[in-house]
C-alpha cells in the first residue's frame, strides 16, 4: 500500500512540475536501445541457420 501511494505521489509532482515529457524521451531511449538489442540478437539467432544452408547449397553447386 505505501508502494502504492508513493507511485501515486511520484505522478502527481511529475505533472504539476510538467515533467512529462522528459520521461517520455527516457523511456523512448531506453525502448529504442532494447529493441535495438532484441534485433541483434534475433539476427545472430538465425544467421548460423542461413549460413550452414548457404554452403551447403554453394557445395551441392560446385559438386555438379
């Protein structure tokens, strides 16, 4: 419940100072950094699939 009211507290002196968009541009960079990150790692995630494929083609080509 204290949580609660000091999350509360906190909300209400951000608007009456009109700090609003400040943390707007914080949690824009920080999602923009994460989804910065999630794409990296997706990317290596499937490269090594791709690549293994890539080969394995470029031989069966070279083979014929």
């Amino acid at each position: 419940m204290v949580r609660l009211e000091e999350a509360f507290s906190g909300i209400k002196e951000v608007k009456v100072m009109n700090r609003e968009s400040y943390f707007v541009e914080v949690c824009e960079d920080v999602y923009n950094q994460v989804a910065e990150i999630t794409r990296k790692s997706t990317i290596l995630q499937v490269s090594p699939k791709y690549m293994i494929e890539a080969f394995a083609v470029i031989g069966i080509l070279l083979y014929m």
